[in-house]
C-alpha cells in the first residue's frame, strides 16, 4: 500500500469515529430532551387535568399547585343524607276484578316518616284496595309491617302505622305557601316499584294548578286543585313520596304525572298534609269541613258560552251520578241552590288560584262563614255552618 492509500485510510477511520461520536452525542441530547419534555409534560398534562381540561395556556405556562381548585356542590347530596333515613318503601297486593274474575296483583309506592313512632304519610291511591297488611321498607332495609291508620276524604294523602315502630326519624316538614315558581327541589322515591330511594331534582314549575285524576272510562274523574308542578321527574312507584326544598323539608307530596309530556309532576302541597296530620294525631283520623256540594269552577271561556255575568267562581252543578246538593248537608240547610254561584268566602275571592275546596279548608268543621252568592244575577249573602267529612 503506498503512502497515498494509507493517509486516505487513516482519514476515513477518522471521520467514522467523529461521526459515531456526534451520533452519540444526538442520541444523549436526544435522550434527556425527550426525558425532559417526558417530564414536563407529564407535570403539565396533570396539572391540566386537575382543574378541569384548561386548554389554551400560553408556552410555557406552569399552573401552581394552590391555583388548582375542585368546586363540588354538594347540597343536592346533603338532602338526600338528610331525608333518606326517612323514605321508605311501601308494598302491598289489591284486588283487581276483569270480565275473567278477580285477581290479586302487587302495588308498590313511596312514604315517609312524620313521627318517631312510625307513622307514614303517603298517597290515598298507594293504600286503596289493598288486602291484608303492608310490607315497608327504610332505607337501611329494615323491614315492617304496616296497616292504614286513617284516609283523607277530600285529598289523595293517607297514613300508615308501622308496627313495632319507635325512635325513627321523621323529616322535617316544610311551608309549602311561601314556594316560589323557579324555586329547586328534589323528589326522592321508589321509582318503578325496585329502584328504592330514587333522588331526582329539578325546580318548582307552576304553583296552583287544578290536576284532573282518575278513570274517564269508569266515569270517575275528579279534580286536585291546588298542586304543585315540578320537572324533577317522577316515576311510577313515586307516589306517596317526598319532594324536597334545598333546606332539607319536605313541601310536597309527590303524587301524578302528565304522561302527554315530558317531565311534568304533580305534587300535594305540605301544608295540606300538615293539617291532615295535626288531625291524625289529634282525632285519630283526618277530618275535613264540607258545604256538601258538587260544582264547577268558572272560567271565562266557560262563562262566555254559557252568556254568564261573571267568569270566576263556582258554580254549584251536578255531575255524574252526583246531585248538585247533598241532601241534609251545610249547603242544603243553609238553602243553597243548584246553579248559585258563588264568588266569595268570606273576604276570600274564589279564583283560578284559589278553588272553593282550596279556601274551605282554611277552617274547621262547625265554622260558620260567609258565603257572596250571585243567584238569578242578584248577589246574596249567605251564612253557612261548615259540616265535617271523615
């Protein structure tokens, strides 16, 4: 080999070596860089994810640990520790009769504790029919059984009694009179009859509202005037249960749904409950003044077609299989009429947001009171002594 091929050997093993040690060199830089940025990012991404999927941070940003904050509103959560204990289960059989006979077929439904000694206060319509005692549940899944205690006679409350029951924890009862449209609520109940302790929320829609209920095939339609409407949604199998405000009280009765549309519950405002319980307590059943009439409620659509001097009102009228007056009742004695209509009760206009039944039950059976009758376009007053129905 002459010295010419020599020097060019000589020159490439070294520009081998140089190349493999800057190789080397990339491969460290490369290494730690990818560590680094590794890191960083790491750091960064956990940091990001931390309050919530912040995106857009300038390059270079770095969020400080004490900047980092988790909001839980809670209250919803609150409630429902507060008033579960209290919500119970209710289930029975009733006797259901077809063109192939009776048959028994299992009810469920919702209560919940108003006393320490194991009275439950739930919906007319969850307890009636049903043979035999009831089987309710707590929310701890202890297990009772219950008979009915009392009924109402004019709303769709009812009472059972626990047996064996002491020292439970009843809920809180609420002022459902000062609610106001917009106002937030949870209904807790046993939703379908197997999802026990089902907590929805939502708010009070409207306040006031004249619900009709019940079997227009069978002919027994009747009217639930002054409920609650509320969007938390509400299921069969909730009936009977809670609705709730945000202090944790109980100012509803869940009752109804308008299956026509979309989250549209009815509830029977607390305050008619609390003076059914007051007479449970006291009486042992739930008592209720009474004219003893049917009638009517006037709208102005109804007054125009029916060319009437006034649109508000009720007027007394018979219904289905119902007279007009009862015979021996207050209204009877008093010598009210069949197509009187009557505007006022004592300073208490009767309106679209104060029904005749919502107003008498502002008092007691044997108050005399005052009735503004407009009879043959002449205006009347009338003293009534309310009766009692039970």
């Amino acid at each position: 080999m002459d010295k010419e091929t020599e020097e060019k050997k000589s020159a490439t093993i070294a520009n081998k070596k140089a190349y493999h040690e800057q190789v080397k060199s990339l491969l460290a830089v490369s290494i730690v860089t990818s560590l680094l940025f590794g890191m960083l990012g790491g750091y960064a991404f956990s940091k990001i994810e931390g309050n919530g999927g912040i995106s857009g941070l300038p390059a270079g940003s770095v969020l400080r640990k004490e900047d980092v904050q988790v909001t839980v509103n809670s209250n919803v959560s609150d409630i429902v520790k507060k008033v579960s204990p209290s919500v119970v289960s209710i289930a029975g059989e009733h006797l259901e009769s077809s063109l192939f006979g009776t048959y028994s077929q299992k009810s469920s439904g919702t209560g919940f504790i108003v006393n320490a000694n194991g009275l439950v206060m739930t919906n007319k319509h969850v307890v009636e029919g049903v043979s035999g005692n009831f089987t309710v549940y707590t929310n701890d899944g202890t297990e009772y059984t219950a008979k009915i205690k009392a009924t109402d006679p004019v709303y769709d409350i009812a009472f059972l009694e626990l047996n064996n029951a002491k020292g439970l924890k009843s809920v809180d009862l609420g002022d459902s009179d000062v609610l106001q449209v917009g106002e937030p609520v949870v209904a807790i109940g046993n939703a379908l009859g197997q999802y026990q302790n089902t907590v929805t929320d939502g708010i009070i829609s409207g306040i006031g509202r004249a619900l009709p209920v019940g079997d227009s095939e069978r002919g027994s339609v009747s009217t639930l005037d002054n409920v609650l409407q509320t969007d938390a949604a509400i299921n069969p199998g909730n009936s009977g249960g809670p609705l709730v405000n945000r202090a944790g009280q109980v100012i509803g009765i869940n009752t109804a749904i308008d299956q026509s549309g979309q989250n549209i519950g009815f509830a029977i405002p607390i305050n008619v409950g609390k003076t059914a319980l007051a007479s449970v307590e006291k009486n042992g059943y739930v008592s209720r003044p009474v004219l003893g009439i049917s009638y009517i409620g006037l709208t102005k659509d109804l007054a125009s077609r029916n060319k009437l001097s006034v649109s508000e009102g009720a007027m007394i009228y018979s219904g289905t299989n119902t007279p007009a007056i009862k015979s021996g009742s207050s209204a009877d004695k008093a010598g009210l009429k069949e197509g009187d209509i009557i505007t006022k009760i004592n300073n208490d206009k009767i309106n679209s947001n104060h029904s005749l039944t919502q107003l008498i039950q502002k008092y007691n059976a044997g108050d005399n009171i005052t009735l503004t009758v407009l009879r043959d376009n002449k205006e009347i007053g009338v003293i009534v002594k309310l009766g009692e129905i039970k």
